[in-house]
C-alpha cells in the first residue's frame, strides 16, 4: 500500500492508502496550507503550529478542538480545523473562515477576514495596513466583489482550484442536509453562520458577480438568496460552479400545452 508523507503547521505524518486517497489528501493539505499562509501574513510569524485543545466548554457540553495557530509578541491568531467525514484526513478548513485574534494581555478578542481586513464589532470591515495587505488573491477577491463590470467566468489561476471549487460545495452542501427541504434559507443557520450569507460567499468565492448570482436566482423564481428553499441550494451551487449549467437552465422552457 502507498504511503504519503505531509504537513500541517509543526505536524508531520505518514498516511497509508490507495493513490487516489493520498491525492486527496494532499489536495486537503494545500488547502490547509493557503490557511496557514494567511496566519502568517496576519501574525507575521514565520510558524504555525498545530494545537489540539481538550475539553471545552460549549452549549452542548465539553468538545475538543484541533486548531492552527500563529503568535506575535501580544496576540494569537486562530484557524480552527473542522472535522469531517468527506475527506481521508477527516478535518479542513472552512474557505471563508476568519482568523480569530486574542490579545493575550487584555483579553480582548476580534477577527481578520480571508481577505485580511480586520472585522470591528459590529461586524463591518476595515482597511488592512500596509503590512496586512492583501495577497494578489485575496485581492482579486475583493475587486470582484466590489466591480459591477467584473467577469462571470470562475477565480482565475491565482484563486481557488476546481477541486477547491468542488470540495467547498460538498462541505457547504453536507452542513445543509440536516434541514428540511422545504424550510426558507434566510431561516437557516448552519453551524458557521446563516446559511444566506454561505451561499453569498461561495459564489464570491467562485468568482462570481452580483449579476451572475441574480441570473441563478431568477432560474430558481426568487429575487433573493433569503427566499431560496434549502432543497434549492444544491441546484444553486452547481450553477454557480459551472456557467453551462446555469445556461442549460435558463434555456429551459416548460411547455405551456402539457396537460400538467
């Protein structure tokens, strides 16, 4: 049997699979690995390590936790690593997670953006420092999000992977499952936020525009994501992945003159 060797933070091991389970493995780990990246860039420490806190305490009772983490001399920078079934390493890092920051010697906590903007209070973003400027990446991001005229077509080669594509869709789409088809997704919360706002997110994530978005909506009958049903969603995803899917279902007339 293949074995595989990897990474992830200080944490080197060896995985023992089929060549297809070590390709996905280390897909996950360059995932992995472009979270670790911007906890560098956020902390400007050149390590991250891996830490594995025990028993804390949430509502449902006491839980573990594998986190990233990175340090500066007053403020930890935080990933966690979220646990799942869908991939042989069992954990990833969710593609629109903020850094969790903790000031050590006040106790005072906030967040940083993927896109590197530190997060105020009341939620709402501000400029990042020169020194916390934004990767040609997480740039392009926010240029696509901000441009009417920006391109529909999927994140360039600096932006994520069709794998990566892929893979957010099928974790997005596993946290939605439990939820009754019928329920409204401004209704919904999955365990990382509304479910409206996950879905916003992939498609920023996909590169996609505000007028592109609307299109899928208007195949699905809403004018907005809030008024789309959880058992529209993994339609939603999928023409937001591929274009050729969404202008099959826009070309897509039913016939008036059936008798149903």
């Amino acid at each position: 049997m293949p074995t595989g060797h990897f990474t992830i933070g200080d944490l080197s091991f060896s995985f023992e699979g089929s060549l297809k389970e070590l390709a996905h493995c280390q897909e996950i780990v360059r995932e992995i690995e472009r979270a670790e990246h911007r906890l560098r860039r956020a902390s400007g420490a050149d390590q991250v390590v891996v830490i594995y806190d025990q028993d804390l305490e949430g509502e449902r009772g006491t839980f573990d936790k594998m986190r990233l983490r990175a340090y500066d001399d007053e403020h930890n920078y935080t990933l966690d690593l979220g646990v799942t079934d869908t991939n042989p390493l069992g954990v990833y890092v969710g593609y629109d997670q903020n850094i969790e920051v903790y000031n050590r010697d006040t106790g005072e906590t906030g967040q940083i953006s993927p896109e590197g903007d530190q997060i105020e209070a009341d939620g709402a973003e501000s400029e990042a420092s020169p020194q916390d400027e934004p990767t040609a990446r997480g740039a392009d991001s926010s240029r696509q999000r901000s441009a009417s005229a920006a391109s529909a077509a999927p994140a360039s080669s600096e932006g994520p992977s069709q794998t990566e594509i892929d893979r957010a869709a099928e974790v997005l789409l596993n946290r939605v499952r439990r939820h009754p088809s019928e329920q409204r997704v401004g209704n919904t919360t999955i365990p990382d936020g509304p479910l409206g706002e996950k879905v916003v997110g992939f498609a920023t994530y996909c590169g996609r525009n505000e007028g592109y978005l609307s299109r899928v909506l208007d195949v699905e009958g809403v004018a907005a994501v809030d008024e789309l049903t959880v058992g529209q969603v993994s339609g939603v995803l999928a023409m937001i992945k591929d274009e050729e899917t969404l202008r099959q279902n826009e070309s897509f007339e039913p016939d008036n003159d059936l008798p149903f």
